[in-house]
C-alpha cells in the first residue's frame, strides 16, 4: 500500500498535468475561433473558383464538338497516361491532437502501398508528416516540398509556395494525378478525414445548353485566361486545405484536453478518496491502539 507521502506527491503531479491540459484546451479554443472565421471567408471564394474553371473546360468542350474538333484542353485538365502520381499529405506541427496524425498517416500508408514500386512524388505539410517521410528513407517515394512550422498561423504565402512546388513538378515530371490527403473541419466536435484529386481538374456537365455555351467568348484569349485562373484557382484550393486542417488540427487538440482534462479530474478525485480512507485507516488504528493501552492501564 502506498505511504501518504506518495499519495500526495501523485494528487500534485495529476493536479499540475490537469492545469496544464485545461490551459491548452483554451488557447486551442481560442485558436480554433479565429481560424473557423478564416474558413468561412475562404470557403465561398474556393468554391466559386471551382466552379468556374470547371465551367471553362465544359464550354471548350462544348465549342469543340460544335466545330468537329479536337478539345484544346489546358493541361491542368488533360494530365498525361502513365505519368507518376503526386500526393500532398496535409499533417500537424504538434501532437496532443487525439488521431489527428494517426489517421493521416495511416492514409498515406495506403496511399504508397497501393503504388509501391511506381516512385511517387510526395509533398508534405507539417512536422508529423515530415517525420514520416524521413522514417520512410526515401525507398518508396520522392519528396517535392516539405512545408513545416506554418500551424496556426497558416497564411496565402505557404499556399503559394505549396502551390509553386506541384505545379513545377506537375509540368516537368509529367504527372498523371495530384492526390491530396487531409482533415476537413465540420464541426467542433467532428473532422473528416478526406483524400481529394487536386489535379487533373474534372470538368463540371455544363449548367447551360449547348447552343448557349457555343457562342461564349473569351476576353483576353481563351489560354491566356486559363493561364491566369488556374494558377489562382490551385492556390486558392490550396489555402483553403490548408486552413481546413488548420482548424480540424485545433478542434482536435481542445477535444482531446478536454477529455485529458476530465481523465485527470477523475484520478484526483480517485487518489483523494484514496488518501482520505488511509488517513481515515490511521486515525482508526491510532485511537485502537490508544484505547487497547489504556484499558491495559486500568486493568
């Protein structure tokens, strides 16, 4: 049975790892707020974004079978066959997150063993996923870009720099498909692990018919307008994972010092009854042994 020294020292020790756990969940909360306002923002202005240049390849499409020829196709929507597949891992900085990393991690295993032997290209997000990659070794996969030290303070500058490393190895490396894999924020309570194509752009089936989509025209150029969203378009998609995982990150973190924090509470309170039944146990065996020495006293 443990002294009441011990006991102490133990209630100390949860009491300091609960104090500790509950300023953490604030700061994460705190965190999470600004970062779910970001969200919000740059939700409606990705989207829009997607759905226009998915609009701009049905309309090529469209103009092309229209005149009996071949679609023109930007390459960001025409990726070449057989080319080796990108992934972009989107991890955390920090632990204490609950399965934030595990569960991206765990995808990103299946992910390069379903193309062991292929050499994929990897980019990777943050110092979990970082580390990773350096257990791996290199055997089973070519690092692009490592992005790491950005959470919580995700800015356009790091989608910018992510953006520039795929693209570069999109266009020079021949890539059939940029796979991206991260945790979608949904709520406070809920993250949704998602594994997304960033590239090749799908299309979208056209919202107008045909004979309306056959007399667009482009102001400047077609290609030249291409050229200039689409780069817009995969940063603004970049930054827009970027702040989704940034706040499923935080939302994870507050989730799991809570529970930490409730965990703590309740040893604390099992190491106080603890030490109150063995004072009590004490006390008890003092005052026998003070009434069995008297009564021997009196006899």
């Amino acid at each position: 049975m443990p002294s009441l020294r011990e006991i102490r020292r133990k209630i100390r020790s949860v009491k300091s790892t609960e104090q500790i756990t509950r300023a953490m969940k604030m700061v994460a909360a705190a965190r999470m707020r600004r970062s779910q306002a970001a969200i919000i923002s740059a939700r409606p202005f990705a989207v829009k974004m997607e759905e226009l240049v998915r609009a701009l390849a049905a309309v090529e499409e469209v103009q092309a079978a229209g005149e009996g020829r071949a679609a023109r196709l930007h390459p960001f929507f025409a990726a070449p066959a057989g080319g080796p597949e990108a992934l972009v891992l989107v991890t955390a900085d920090k632990g204490l997150c609950g399965a934030f990393n595990s569960n991206l991690l765990r995808a990103a295993i299946a992910w390069l063993r379903e193309r062991r032997g292929r050499r994929p290209q990897v980019a990777v997000v943050g110092r979990k996923g970082r580390e990773f990659l350096r257990r791996l070794g290199g055997a089973d996969c070519e690092v692009i870009a490592e992005l790491a030290g950005i959470f919580p303070k995700v800015s356009f500058v790091h989608a910018e720099l992510l953006g520039k490393a795929v693209v570069d190895a999109y266009n020079e490396k021949g890539l059939s498909s940029v796979t991206v894999i991260y945790n979608e924020f949904k709520s406070v309570v809920s993250q949704r692990l998602l594994s997304v194509r960033l590239l090749p752009i799908p299309p979208s089936p056209p919202g107008r018919s045909p004979e309306e989509l056959a007399g667009v025209s482009f102001e400047p150029e077609r290609e030249r307008l291409l050229d200039a969203l689409l780069s817009r378009y995969l940063k603004a998609q970049l930054y827009r994972i970027l702040l989704e995982s940034q706040a499923a990150e935080l939302a994870a973190r507050m989730n799991a010092m809570e529970a930490a924090s409730k965990k703590a509470e309740e040893v604390r309170e099992a190491l106080n009854l603890s030490l109150n039944r063995q004072r009590q146990a004490i006390i008890t065996k003092e005052i026998a042994e003070l009434v069995g020495g008297a009564e021997a006293l009196a006899a």
